[in-house]
C-alpha cells in the first residue's frame, strides 16, 4: 500500500522518469505571470487505488490558500489511506503537503506526515529559491539545483505551465524534484493524445508514459502509463502499473470545483 501510494504520487506529480540523459530534454521557458487557468483553491480530487480488482485505497488532493506574512500561497494537501480489506490488515494513513507561491508556482514549503501500522515519521523541508537551499528538519541544509520543486508542487506547476503546450511524440521536459532526503531529475516523456473510458464517459486524454532508469523494478517502457485530461484542467484520469504479481491502478472516483467548467468532466 505504501509504494502504491508513493509511487501514484511520484507519477501525478511529473509522469515520471528518473533519467540521467538530457539529450532529447526540450527547455521550459514559462511565463511565470501567466494566468492560472488550470486550478483553483477548492478543487478536490478522489482516487480509487486498486491491486488488480481488490480496491487497497484512496487518495485525496485537495487546493487550499493559506497566508504566509503578507502573501497567500497555495496549500495543497494529499491524504492517502487504505480501505476495505486491506485496511483490516494495515492502517495507512499518510499525508502530504505544499504550500507554492501562487504567481511562480515555486515551493515555500513541503510537508511528509507519514503513518503506517507502528511506523510514524515525520518531516518538513523548507525551500530557499533565491539561494537554491533547501533546509530539511531531519538532515538540515542540501544545496539543489534552480527552482527545485517537492513532488505536490511539481505536478501543478506542470498544470499550469507545461501540459497546455504542443509536443511532438516522445518529446521530454525535465523538473528537478525533491523527495524523502534526495534529489531527482524528473523527465516529461509525451506520447500522444486519445480517447479513455472512464466512469464520466470517454475523455480525451494526454498519454505519458514513464519510464524508470531502474529496469529493477520496472523493465518496459510501458510498465507505466498515465492518461491526464486534455481540456485546461489537466487532471490526472488514470494511471496504471503492470507488475509481476498484479495490475496497479489508480483512477479517479470524484472530483469537484474545477477551473474549468467547460472541460471533458462537467
């Protein structure tokens, strides 16, 4: 339960490769005051997560403001925990939170609240952009690279500044991301948009499909694949993990308060 949770968010936050190669790489230049027209505080979105047809549990991703001195920030919080059977046999209970600047999309701060059975951690990172620092409570100060982004912040600022560009089939962004004391380079691989069934009817949707450089875990590139919503929103509408044991899948069971109104869920 733990790794699917995890690993649902490592996806939703980038679509995920951990990649050493930045020769196909394609640079992000965003307009860091363009508008927001992909979320707004008030979204709620609810995951089922299933190991194959057995439902393990649910994750929630709910958009807040929070002030912080003078300024607002958006606070995002994700909230995964185990259900039915399989919270019979393990209590999860796991929280994750961001809090980003609302014009750049850049992290203040990032929060692991962590719960599992007898096993507590907790910690919080505090992101320094001007001075690319970022000071974690467990191991203390780590320099990183430009605008390193924790993995809640990471997926919407690829809502609003990434996902709502033309790419052509296998076109890679990358993200620098900061997760549980490490560093990642983090890879966008697009590779084409269609037509998903789903529970609110067909949607069309944008494909990832990730690819982790450890073929430990996960040896074909479509091992992974991702399917986000191609209508401004961006909400991520399933993603599915082939592994040996079973098939992973994580897919949306409600949402409200979207941006936009006038997207493929009304």
């Amino acid at each position: 339960m733990t790794k699917l949770c995890l690993t649902f968010l490592l996806l939703v936050s980038s679509c995920v490769v951990f990649a050493q190669e930045t020769s196909k790489a394609v640079s992000i230049v965003e307009d860091k005051y363009k508008v927001n027209t992909a979320f707004q505080p008030g979204e709620v979105l609810v995951y089922d997560l299933k190991y194959g047809i057995v439902k393990g549990g649910e994750l929630k991703i709910s958009v807040g403001l929070e002030p912080v001195g003078y300024d607002y920030y958006f606070h995002v919080k994700a909230v995964c925990y185990s259900t039915g059977v399989v919270s019979k046999l393990a209590h999860i209970y796991d929280i994750y939170e961001s809090l980003f600047d609302i014009t750049t999309g850049y992290p203040l701060k990032a929060i692991r609240n962590v719960t599992e059975n007898n096993y507590k951690r907790y910690n919080e990172d505090i992101f320094c952009q001007d001075s690319s620092v970022i000071y974690s409570m467990k191991s203390g100060r780590h320099e990183v690279p430009p605008h390193t982004f924790d993995l809640i912040s990471a997926f919407f600022y690829s809502r609003r500044f990434i996902f709502d560009k033309k790419y052509a089939k296998n076109e890679e962004m990358q993200l620098h991301t900061w997760f549980n004391e490490k560093l990642y380079l983090v890879t966008l691989r697009y590779k084409k948009t269609e037509m998903i069934k789903s529970d609110f009817g067909k949607i069309e949707c944008l494909k990832f499909v990730p690819v982790l450089s450890d073929k430990s875990v996960f040896t074909k590139e479509d091992d992974l694949e991702a399917w986000f919503t191609n209508d401004g929103n961006y909400v991520p509408l399933k993603i599915k993990i082939d592994m040996p044991f079973a098939a992973i899948r994580c897919e949306l069971k409600s949402y409200k308060n979207l941006k936009n109104t006038d997207g493929w869920l009304k």
